[in-house]
C-alpha cells in the first residue's frame, strides 16, 4: 500500500508502514489493529511532520493621490478588495 505524503506531495514509500497496515487490516482483536494504527501514525507523524509555514513579506504599493478606499486584506497581503476602490473628486 502505497500513502501519499502530505508535505512531499508524492508517495511514501515505507515497507514498515505497509505491513502495519496490512496487521491493522488483518488483526483479529482490537489491541492489535489499535497498536498497528499507533505506530503508523508515529512513524508517518516523524517521517513527514506538519508544517506551518509563516512569512511577513514586505509588500509595497503605489497608488495614484486620487484612488481611495484601499486596504490591505488582514490575513493575505496580496489579496485587494477592488470593489472599496474608488476614484476621488
């Protein structure tokens, strides 16, 4: 069996995970298939572990002196709200 690696996007390829998968899918009490499934989650939990990537780039923008209303999205920086955009008098 063949799990795709969330952060690689390609597959994990473990030959240890294979056969606590096929354990956990041929157990025959729940001990074993819980272990089985434990120690897949710790194996494929350190093999690619989540990843929370964080930046603050520097974002610099050049509006002409009669455009109003803009405002930089607070979450995604590069996201504009084009509809609040207005031309001044």
């Amino acid at each position: 069996m063949r799990c795709l690696g969330l952060r690689q996007r390609r597959p994990l390829l473990n030959e240890r995970v294979d056969e606590l998968l096929a354990s956990a899918q041929n157990a025959t009490d729940e001990a074993t298939y819980l272990q089985a499934l434990a120690d897949v989650q710790q194996i494929v939990a350190y093999d690619d572990p989540a990843g929370i990537y964080f930046a603050l780039p520097e974002w610099i923008t050049v509006l002409r002196a009669d455009i109003g209303g803009f405002a930089l999205h607070p979450v995604v920086s590069s996201r504009l709200d084009y509809h609040s955009l207005y031309r001044k008098a």
